[in-house]
C-alpha cells in the first residue's frame, strides 16, 4: 500500500512539473494526463485521506465513478466475498458513480428486506428500469401503497382454483413441444437407442413462455405467440438488461426497440381486454382476474393498468423460471442418481401398470418430496436473482455487525446511497452450509439439518405473518434461504413457479433420460445477463426412455 502511495505522489509531482514548465503544452497535456490525476486522485483520497469513520468502509477501487463496476459485474458473489474478508458485513463500493452499501448475511437480508418502505425504496431504485418496460402507473411507476394494492390484485388470479387447471394445460404444453419442435427430433423419431442433443436454456425458455401463456396470459397471448408477440417480446426483453439499469437513456438502437415495443405490447394487451368486454369472460387466467379488481377507493382497473402488469408479470416471471429450469435440468443432466429419483418418485405417484402415466393434480404436485428438493436445491446455488437493491430515502443508522440494538460504533448509511442484499451469498455460505457448492437435494430431506431450519424461518412456519397490503406472508426476512426475497416486495409468483418448474420438469424426465455432454464440464455462472443464466456451451443430451 505505501509503495503504491509513493509511486502515486511521483506520477502526481512529475504531472504538476510538466504542466508548470511550458504553460502552452498546458492543455494537452491535460487532456492527456486528466484521467490518470482522477486516477491518482481517487487512489490518494482512499489511501491518505482518513476515513469517515461513521460511514461503511469504502471498497478500494482505481477509477473513479467507474468504482468496482467490474468486478461486481463479472462475479458478484466473488466479489462480495473477498469484500466481506476484508471489510466485514457492511461495505460500500462504487458502482458507475452510485454509492451501493451491501449488507451480507441473514442479518443483512434482514436489514435491507426487512428495512421500512419510507427508509429504502423499491421503486427509487428500479423505476428507471422498469417503467419504460412495464409502462406507466403499475408496479414502480406508483406510490408503494398502490403497488401494494396492485400485488393484491395479482394474487387473486394466482388462485389454487386456477393452479388445478394449469397442471395438465403444462403437461399438454410441454408434450406438444417435444413432440413438435426440432430439438425433440431424436425424441420425435422414437427410437429409444439414439441421443440428442438441445441447448437447455434456449428450450426451457421456448417450454417457459409457452407455458406461462397458456395459463396466466391466457389464450389470445398463447394463440399469437407463433406470431408477432415473440418478436415484440424480444425487442421489449432487450431493454431489460443490467445496461438499462445502470444508464436509463442512451441514444442506442436496443432503447428505440423497447419504447417502441412496449407500445405496440401495451396496444395488444389493451385490445384483447377490449375485445373481452361484453363477452361472457370465464377464463381462468389473469386478464379475467384484474378485470373484476377495485381499488380501496372503489376505482376499477383501467384498461393500460391491466395491460402493463401484464407486461410485468410476464417480465418477472419469464428468465426467472426458465433460468431455474434450465439449471435444474442441467444438474439432473449431471447427477443421474438424482434424475433416477425423481423418475422413480414420478413412477411411484403416477405410473400406470402398463408404464404409461396418468394426470397430475396441483394437490399431488405440491407434495413430492424429491420433485420439491430439486427445485429448492437448484434455487439455492442459482437464484435468478443476485442482487436486490433499494434507494436510500433517509440516513439509517447500521451497526457494523448488523446487530440491533445497534452498538457504539454505528455507521450512518446516508441518505442518496443505495443498500444492497444478496441472499445468494447466504445461500452457499460456507458458514451456513456443509459443501455449499455441491447440488445436493436430499439436504432438503433431513427434518434437524440447517436447510429444513433455514426454509422453517423463511416460511415463518410456526411465527406471526405480517400483511404489507396484499395479503398475510411470511416474515421469512432473516433466513439465510430466501430466492424470492423477503419482506413487502417477497415475490408472489413462488407458488406458481414451483407448480410451472415442478409440472415441465416432471414430464420431461418421464420421457426422456437427460446426461451433459461427454467432456463438458458444468456450465458457469453469467452473471453479464439481468438473470443469472448458464454460460455457454450448455448443452443436454438426451434419449427417450420409452415408446408410448
Ligand atoms: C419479486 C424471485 C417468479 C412476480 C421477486 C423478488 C425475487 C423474486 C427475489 C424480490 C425482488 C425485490 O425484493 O426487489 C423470483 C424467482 C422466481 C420468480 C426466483 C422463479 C423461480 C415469478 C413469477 C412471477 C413473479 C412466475 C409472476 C407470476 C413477482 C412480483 C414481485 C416479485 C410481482 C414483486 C416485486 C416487488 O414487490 O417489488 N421475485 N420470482 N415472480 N416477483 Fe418473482
């Protein structure tokens, strides 16, 4: 550090004498040496300046704004663990010229998530992201309240009564699928000898929007997704990347597309509703379900209300579950022990003696054991979501250990930062967890182990449920395990993307037995995506295990 410290004062000095020698050169030279004195500035502020010892320590960083963008970007949990070594719990790095402060651990889940709505906001932090996405007047483009009210609203469509007619629509989904699409073709040519080959994240997220537009969308979303709705989903999907949250407007071509999309989108949902009015609407899906909602004032919905939380849910709901299934495959790919289990359990439950299948119901579903642990076992190493951000309102009062009450040497996290948690890092902490690299689903099996108390806490099993305005939930904000986030902004699609993952992993793995590639190794993690997907190559072969 003192050597750094010394090299840096020589290059400053041998800077001014230039510039002091031949005033001419003067603007050249600062031109050209400007970046590095920001450089050489910033280095000295961190390293000789003394620290303000009420605010988090600062990760040390070389280019100023730019701060520790990098490294963040590249690895997150990689960073946020070499960071906890050297700066504890509580630390506050630079991220394109916002301040982030990170609390780690279930403490720090607890602080962000737990945090009060008027303290650390949601809709602070993300509107600029999403709002030219989703539209106006949903989600965070409204005071909390409403947001709240609107979650509300969404709950109703994801009713049990609904889930019960999902499970077959799914499974007829996801059959159709493999019995039409190229990348079934070994599947399709009934031979039980010959492995194929597809790309697991590019079917799981075809088999995830079908899906989902079958059910939730509804029918005139599933009947045009042939057609123009993928292209218009894929432009609109293209504004919703960790470049349009880091800089809200660039003049780039992606940023015309998603404007441009997100009107054409808005138009379609808009019509569909229009076109439902005055029709006997039973559909079982969401339009039907916000179309009857009112707000505490008595207001319906308007039309481009319903529309846009469409679009949202749709957003929300699309990468998060196809990347969970996609990982979910590729460890089932990996570890044929596990994928023999869950064939077997699928046998047990479903098979007919002619070794044939028979329907699942959502009552069933939701209690296969080894079907459960995979899906909470790959949402433990890969949850979609690495990081989850909120702006600071007001200055908060942290303790270093995250410990309450907060003890004498408190850090003031100022008003203007962002606070940062990542239950991810949690998830696979090593002091929480016995091999926590190793996907391993029967840990979800031991009724004393740390992942049953880990889920016990997070569903707040036995304590008091809080209602943030859309319904009673679990608390759950200081387990170590929470991939759908905790506290007023906890995800409401959990039930539904355990019946979606469940129902598309199950068929699939009674039809076809799944292996990685001979010579592959597992895929990593790019975290360069807004969800956190494996890189390529990620290939899964296949081959079917039996003719119908
Ligand atoms: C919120 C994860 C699927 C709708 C969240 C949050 C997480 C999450 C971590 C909290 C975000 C925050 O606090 O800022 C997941 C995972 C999913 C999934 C892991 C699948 C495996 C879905 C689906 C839907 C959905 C299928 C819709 C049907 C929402 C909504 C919120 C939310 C509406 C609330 C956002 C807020 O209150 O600010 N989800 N999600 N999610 N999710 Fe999900």
């Amino acid at each position: 550090t003192l050597h750094s410290t010394g090299y840096a004062a020589s290059l400053l000095d041998s800077v001014q004498d230039h510039v002091a020698a031949s005033p001419g050169r003067a603007a050249l030279l600062t031109l050209v040496y400007s970046p590095i004195v920001a450089i050489v500035l910033n280095v000295l502020r961190q390293l000789l300046w003394p620290r303000d010892r009420s605010l988090p320590p600062e990760v040390f960083h070389w280019i100023p704004i730019v701060g520790s963008a990098i490294t963040y970007g590249n690895d997150p949990l990689g960073f946020f663990f070499k960071c906890r070594e050297k700066y504890g719990d509580v630390f506050t790095f630079i991220l394109f010229g916002r301040k982030v402060t990170v609390a780690l651990g279930p403490k720090g889940n607890n602080f962000v998530l737990g945090g009060k709505s008027t303290f650390f906001s949601a809709e602070d932090a993300y509107t600029h992201l999403t709002t030219p996405v989703f539209g106006k007047d949903v989600v965070y483009d409204v005071p909390n309240d409403v947001f709240m009210e609107q979650k509300k609203f969404v709950k109703v469509g994801l009713s049990v009564d609904n889930f019960r007619a999902y499970v077959n629509m799914i499974e007829e989904e996801v059959e159709l699928f493999m019995q039409t699409d190229s990348a079934f073709l070994t599947y399709q040519m009934n031979n039980i000898n010959e492995w194929g080959c597809f790309d697991a994240a590019d079917i799981m997220s075809q088999i995830t929007i079908l899906t989902a537009s079958r059910t939730l969308q509804g029918k005139e979303i599933r009947d045009n997704l042939d057609k123009s709705f993928s292209d218009l989903y894929a432009a609109l999907d293209g504004g919703f990347t960790p470049i349009n949250f880091l800089f809200p407007n660039l003049p780039l071509a992606s940023y015309r597309r998603r404007d441009e999309a997100h009107k054409k989108m808005s138009d379609f949902y808009v019509d569909i509703i229009r076109k439902r009015k005055g029709t006997f609407d039973d559909a079982q899906d969401m339009i039907g379900a916000l179309r009857s909602q009112r707000y505490r004032n008595g207001r319906q919905l308007e039309d481009h209300e319903i529309a846009h939380i469409m679009i949202a849910l749709l957003m929300a709901g699309q990468h998060t579950s196809s990347a969970t299934g996609s990982w979910a495959l590729l460890h089932l790919a990996d570890n044929v022990q596990a994928q023999e289990s869950l064939y077997k359990e699928q046998v047990e439950y479903f098979g007919n003696s002619d070794g044939t299948f028979r329907e699942m119901s959502y009552e069933e579903m939701r209690r296969l054991p080894i079907l459960d642990s995979v899906i909470r076992e790959t949402l433990r190493i890969h949850p979609p979501i690495h990081s989850i951000f909120r702006y600071v309102r007001t200055d908060v009062a942290v303790s270093p250990t995250l410990s309450a009450p907060a003890e004498d040497n408190t850090y003031v996290v100022p008003k203007g930062h962002y606070v940062l948690a990542s239950p991810a890092v949690s998830q696979v902490d090593p002091k929480i967890w016995s091999n926590p690299h190793i996907w391993e689903p029967t840990r979800w099996s031991d009724p004393e182990g740390v992942a049953a108390e880990a889920f016990k806490t997070y569903m707040d099993e036995n304590g008091e449920k809080v209602d943030f305005g859309f319904g009673a939930v679990s608390k759950g904000t200081d387990s170590p395990y929470q991939p759908f986030g905790a506290g007023r902004h906890r995800c409401i699609g959990e039930q539904f993307a355990y019946l979606q993952l469940g129902t598309i992993l199950a068929t699939i793995v009674r039809k076809v037995e799944v292996r990685l590639e001979p010579g592959c190794s597992f895929p990593e993690h790019n975290y360069h995506t807004m969800i956190t997907m494996p890189k390529k190559p990620r290939n899964i072969r296949y081959r079917r295990r039996a003719l119908d």
